[in-house]
C-alpha cells in the first residue's frame, strides 16, 4: 500500500479546508448537480461562459476531503479556459486518477496532486465526481450526475 | 496500551481458540495485522462452515427432491436436514416453516410479494420505522405504488429509539402489516420486539420482524417473539453468502400464494391447470442453493455450539470497552446510543468525512464500514452525511478496538 500522504496531500488538505470558488454563482448560465450515493457527496457545479470561454466557475456541497478538494482545484484549473478544453481536461484528468501506467502530465498543473488517488480504487469516484458534474453542465445535460 | 481486558475474559470461551476457527482472520494487511471490524455487513466464515460446503460438493452433490439414487436421496437429507437446523436455530414449530431464500431481502420481498399483494389494497397502510435498512423499505414502497397504499413510518428518538406510543398510534383498521427491524444494522438498538408484536396484535396487525443483525448477536425465539415472519441473511451467521430464510406461521404460509414459479413448486402441471406444491416447497421454485442451505445449518450448528451465553458474555463487555475508548478520541461523537443495543459503533469524527476516515484507518489494518449503511433516512434524521461503523462479532477483541482507536489517531495526525 502507498503512503497515505501520496493521497491526502498538503494541497489537497488545504483545499479542503479552505475550498476555492465555494457558494452560489449568481446569473450562471450553466450548471448541474452531482451524487456519489456510496458516501453522500454532494455538489452542484455552476459555470458562467463568455463567448465560449468560462468566465466563472462556483462550486457548493459536502463531501469527502477528496471530493471537495477535487471540486476546488478544478475550479481554479479551468477559469479562463475554452469549453473544448475543459473536455479534454476531464479526459487528461480521468486518466490521471484510474490509469496506472499514464506518464506524468503537464498540462495538469496543480491537478496532477490527485495521481495518489489511483492507488485506492475505492477513492476514484470521489476525486472524479466534481469532473463529471462540470462535464454534464458544459453539456447542458440537467439530469443529476450520479458515480453509481 | 491496554491489549488485555479481564471483563472480556471468560472461562467458557476461549478467543483464541475461537479466532483459529475463522482462517480468514490470521492475515495481515501490509504490515499490519488484520482488525475486521465490518461484522454488520458480512461475517468471516468459520472451519466447520467451510468443512461442510467442501463435504457437500466433494462427497454429497446431486440435485434434490425426485432423485431415485442414493446420492441425490443423500444430498436431499442434508438439505432438509439444515432446514430442521435452522427451524431449531428460530424456534419455529416445524422445519416447514422454514423457507431458505436468496438473503433477507429476499425473504422480505417474497412476503411483500405474496402476502403483501394478496392483502394490501387501495387505502390500506403497511408500517415500518426510520431505523429500517433500505431492503426493508423499498420493497413496501414498491407494494404501496402499485396497490394505492400508504407507507406510515414510526420515528425514533435522538439515542434512536423506536417511540412505541407513536408506533401504537400509527396501527390501525387500514394497517395490513407492521414491518420492524430486531437490530438496526446503523445504529445498534435492539429493538422491544415482543412488546411491538403485543401491540400490533391487538390491531390484528401481523408483524415481519428484520433479523438480519439480531439473529447473530442474540438468541431468537420466534414463538416467544409472537411475530409472523421473521427473516435473517445466512451470511451475516457465519454462513454462506447467497442464502436466507424465512420464517412464518405456518396458517398464514398456507394461505399465501406463490412466489415464483417453475419446478418444485408445484404438484402436477397441465397446460390448463397447474396445482403448488405444499409449505415450504410452494415457495422454492427451481433448484436452490443446495450447498448454501447446507453451509447455513452447519452455521447455525456452530453458533448454537458456542452458545448465545457465551457469545452475549464476550460481546456485552466488550461493546462497552469499545464505547469507553472510542469515547476517548477527540471529536468523535456516536451516533445511536440506544439504552439496549450491541455489538454497533457508529460515529462522526469532526472535520472528516466518514470516507476518510475508512481509508486511512484501512491503511493501519482496520477494516470498518463508512457511508450511510444502505440507511439513508437514518443518517437524515441525525443530520449527517454518512457515518463511521465498527461492528463486533464473536470473534472480536479489545486488542482490534485498541488498534481503530489508535488508527483514529492516524486520522488525527493528517486531518490536523
């Protein structure tokens, strides 16, 4: 078993002590909600896109110090970028925290803290939870994510 | 600290021997020795258990019922055989009160579907309690849609206890069924069954009793119980994963149609009409898990041979240790603390979600259970998310509750 400071790390700590963008957004123009019902996180991810660009990123909810760490630094990560970006930062993420053998990733930045995750299968829904949920707003889907 | 506790200690039981029954609990975890503290969701599955599966498949295996050969005959015996074990195991009147099933929720779903269809209607209520496990709540919820009933639920009280003057006044001329879990597998109430039984009888309410948890930790008399059915999971009694049983009267069997259909359920098949076959076989169609059932009596025979007295006397004490010392740690705060309940340390931890908690206590060997225990309107009604569960078996030890204590440490340190 990997040390657990590979997993909660002081950056993920931090965020979830503090977490980043958190509350209401208001005048967002997209937004979804998202349920891992194995533990009760819960998050609603609210964006603001100008001219295809997101503008503003809020996130509100409880859960697991992964799941809400996760949340915070994807809303740091993805401020300013393309809504074509965030897709492919959900796949450069995904891959991150399930695939074992993925090289190290620069176009992560601060994201690449959550590599630990992958060596606790029980742990990927929680850290992919906040993705899936801003994947489902930027696609304008209003049906509530759920990780089951 | 403390590995050894003098209260826990009993002449009659040995735990070390005890614990060299269930091979399964001398591994290590890492470096770490293994502290199986999730007994609420499964337990480990002793020699004899084992033994009996291995015999079965090695020396007894033939399809039942019909066989004209010595093995199936053979295979036959052992089957109804565990079924006489598990009807002397609930203190039914007779082995065909006994119905083996897939698991609990079977059993529940199986009443829910049979007498529950054949006697719920439109307006009518079914009534259960906040501390139910979700198998003992959809399946009404299911039943109630589809005949235009009401589901009425019993609340409980901030240790969570069941409010009996509540429950009384939920009964009445439109209720059908009182459903009520023994043991809150969240929360550790035990709850007064008899006296639920008693009050419910006096409406003429009939009443499933959820044994899933009690049947391991208590003994159950079923008769003294007054209750109609009773249903328990043969994997949380040392036995086999995928069989159950149910218990009913045996008036109320009868008059219950089928479950399922198809072969062994009936008595003869025209194509223009199909007569079932009599208690229990009306209720096991197509061939069962002949081997679970035999692994389930071989459980049931082992813990009858340790004996309630002496698991109650292992269990009882060490409950309170393990009370006293999680009571230790800073921030923690148990959620259910019933006056009567056993063998179930559910809590909350400030500032940390029950998630990490059971990653990084799993990380120091300790095996728990976190999350909302597949009771959702529990953890609502004491206003959490999820909850940390560490359950005790006869198996366990003052040395496994030191090494969670000292694990919530651990948490502690990374949580700051």
């Amino acid at each position: 078993m990997s040390d657990l400071r590979d997993l909660y790390q002081e950056v993920i700590l931090d965020h979830n002590r503090s977490p980043r963008n958190f509350g209401p957004l208001e005048d967002a123009d997209l937004h979804a909600d998202g349920h891992n019902p194995l533990c009760g996180d819960k998050l609603r991810v609210a964006v603001k896109v100008d001219a295809g660009i997101v503008s503003d990123i809020r996130f509100e909810g409880s859960g697991c110090a992964i799941s809400q760490a996760s949340a915070s630094l994807m809303t740091e990560g993805i401020k300013g970028k393309t809504l074509d970006d965030v897709r492919t930062l959900f796949d450069h993420f995904h891959r991150l925290v399930t695939d074992q053998t993925a090289p190290p990733d620069d176009s992560l930045g601060k994201l690449t803290v959550f590599a630990g995750v992958r060596d606790y299968p029980a742990r990927v829904k929680c850290a992919i939870l906040a993705w899936h949920t801003l994947l489902a707003a930027v696609d304008d889907n209003q049906d509530p994510v759920s990780t089951e | 600290m403390a590995h050894t506790d003098p209260t826990v200690t009993d002449r009659t039981f040995d735990i070390g021997r005890i614990r060299e029954l269930f091979p399964i609990l001398a591994q290590r975890v890492g470096d770490k020795p293994l502290a199986y503290l999730d007994n609420a969701a499964t337990t480990q599955k002793p020699r004899p258990v084992l033994e009996a599966l291995s015999r079965y498949y090695a020396s007894e295996n033939a399809n039942i019922h019909r066989g004209v050969y010595a093995l199936s005959q053979r295979a036959t015996d052992a089957y109804e055989g565990a079924r006489g074990k598990v009807a002397r195991f609930l203190n039914a009147a007779e082995p065909a009160e006994i119905i083996f099933t897939r698991n609990a929720t079977e059993g529940i779903n199986l009443v829910a579907q049979t007498f529950g269809r054949q006697q719920v209607g439109d307006g009518d209520e079914v009534v259960i309690s906040t501390m139910e496990h979700h198998s003992n709540i959809v399946p009404w919820q299911m039943l109630c849609e589809e005949k235009g009933a009401r589901l009425r639920v019993v609340p409980i009280t901030d240790s969570g206890e069941l409010m009996l003057d509540e429950l009384a006044s939920l009964l009445g001329p439109r209720t059908k069924l009182l459903s009520i879990v023994h043991m809150s597998n969240s929360l550790g109430t035990i709850n007064p069954v008899r006296r639920v039984v008693e009050l419910a009888h006096a409406q003429g309410v009939p009443v499933l009793v959820d044994g899933s948890q009690a049947a391991y930790h208590m003994p159950v008399d079923v008769q003294a119980l007054g209750c109609d059915f009773y249903v328990v999971t043969g994997h949380k009694l040392y036995g086999p994963t995928g069989i159950g049983a149910l218990y009913g009267r045996r008036e109320l069997l009868d008059a219950m149609p089928p479950y399922q259909g198809g072969g062994d359920m009936i008595s003869s098949v025209t194509f223009e009409r199909t007569t079932y076959n009599e208690v229990p076989h009306k209720f096991e169609a197509g061939t069962p898990h002949i081997a679970g059932a035999i692994g389930l009596g071989a459980a049931v025979d082992f813990i009858a041979g340790v004996g309630f007295d002496a698991i109650t006397a292992h269990e009882r004490p060490l409950l309170q240790y393990a009370t006293a010392a999680l009571e230790t740690v800073p921030g923690l705060r148990l959620i259910g603390t019933a006056s009567d309940k056993a063998s179930i340390l559910s809590f909350v931890l400030d500032g940390v979600h029950a998630h990490d908690i059971g990653t990084i206590v799993d990380t120091e060997g300790v095996a728990i259970r976190t999350g909302h225990h597949c009771t959702q309107p529990v953890m609502e009604r004491f206003g959490v998310p999820a909850t940390a569960r560490a359950s005790l078996a006869m198996y366990s030890t003052t040395m496994e509750i030191d090494q969670l204590v000292a694990a919530l440490t651990k948490v502690r340190e990374v949580f700051g």
